[in-house]
C-alpha cells in the first residue's frame, strides 16, 4: 500500500516520513523505523505497530485507537505532551457543559415557577 508516497509494510524505512494526516487504517508496519515521522492526525485505527520504533514522532491528534503497539518504542514526552493537551481540551469542555447545564436547570425551573404562576392564578 502506497500512502503519501511512502511503501507502507512490515519493516518499512520511514524516518522522518511525513505522514500527517494519512488513513493508515488496518496498516501493518510490524518494526517499520518511523523515527521522527510526522503522524499528526493520522488514523492508525486497528493499524500493526508491533516492534515499530516510533521515536520521535508526532503523534498529537493520531488515533490509536485498537492499534498493536506491543513491544513499539514510543517517545514518552511528546505522548505525555499530547496526553496533557487533551486533559486541558478536555477540561475546557468540560467547564463548556457545566455552564451550558446551568443555563438549562435554571430555564426549566424558570418554565416551572411559570406553569405554577399559571395554575394559581386560573
């Protein structure tokens, strides 16, 4: 399979490979080098990464989602950064919710204290 350019199987050579974006769905790349490779966004849903050295990479906004990652080298900081943006996204529309659910409770009481007012006065 070729994917922006590149020859995507096992063992493939794809230092520094840029690879932002690409469907690498259901892809296998069993000890393929993507050392530096630019994986931002891509979607490695159920893809083989098994024994894969993924030093370096970006993997912010990659979906990993299902993905064999047994035994694959990963850069612990550029996951943790990702992991901590997602937190932060996270907790931003978490805040978004909250605020959005006050709204709400308070209109439903204010449709409440209304009916009531209605009833009573009929």
């Amino acid at each position: 399979m070729i994917v922006n350019g590149y020859e995507i199987k096992p063992g493939a050579i794809l230092k520094d490979a840029n690879l932002y974006g690409a469907d690498l769905r259901y892809a296998d790349l069993e000890d393929a080098n993507l050392e530096n490779a630019n994986l931002y966004g891509a979607d490695l849903r159920n893809a083989n990464l098994k024994g894969a050295d993924l030093n370096g990479a970006d993997l912010n906004g990659a979906d990993l989602r299902d993905t064999n990652v047994t035994n694959t080298i990963l850069d612990k900081e550029k996951i943790n950064d990702d992991k901590d943006l997602r937190i932060q996204e996270l907790e931003e529309e978490n805040k978004k919710l909250k605020a959005t659910l006050k709204v709400l409770i308070l209109r439903v009481l204010l449709y409440g204290v209304l009916i009531l007012s209605v009833l009573i006065l009929s």
